[in-house]
C-alpha cells in the first residue's frame, strides 16, 4: 500500500475504530490475505485503520481477536467486506464500507 493509498483509508476512518486514537494509525486487513484475502486485499471495504497497539493485539491475543470478529474488523474467507459493518468504538456507531472510501452510518439497522 502506497502512502497516497493510505491516506485515502485515513480520510474516511480518521481514527482507530477501537480506541479513536488518531496517532500511529496503520492499515488492517479485515480479511487476511493468506485467508484468501489477497483478491479483497486492496479494497477500500476490506482495510480499516487501527492503532499500531490494537493493530498487534488483533494478531496475538484471542480476547482482541475475538472482539474484532465480533464487531467487524476481521472477517473469514466468505464474508462481505461490502455487506458487513463495522462498529467505530469512538462514536457508539455501525457502518458499512463501500469500494470508494465511503462510509455508511447502518447503527439503527445493525442494533
């Protein structure tokens, strides 16, 4: 991912999704590439911003990556990264992602 790339996702997150952190934000993969994610791999609808902290935590601890699945940040193999949501820790709120950076408030009709 180049850094234009990036700023793109930073554009539409602007934060962590878990802790609103906007410092030290890289890129996660909501379907992992070695998970047949390599075809989903540069949509915008399956990379999200994290914390650098978070980010590591998703990866090695299973309370973390439980937490992840259970609100959208990591996916299996088969799920939607179009359909899915994500729910943004900060702001109380569930969105969709779409392919062009965008971002849609779904909160009344995911809860």
């Amino acid at each position: 991912m180049t850094p234009k790339q990036f700023a793109l996702f930073l554009a539409r997150d602007q934060r962590c999704y878990h802790c609103g952190s906007d410092t030290n934000l890289i890129p996660q993969h909501r379907i992992n590439r070695g998970m047949g994610g390599s075809k989903a791999r540069g949509r915008p609808s399956n990379v999200i911003s994290f914390c650098a902290l978070f980010n590591g935590l998703i990866e090695s601890d299973a309370n973390a990556a439980d937490l992840a699945r259970r609100r959208g940040w990591k996916l299996n193999s088969w799920d939607s990264t179009t359909e899915t949501p994500v729910f943004d820790s900060l702001s109380g709120k569930w969105f969709i992602l779409d392919d062009a950076y965008g971002r849609t408030d779904v909160t009344s009709y995911w809860e």
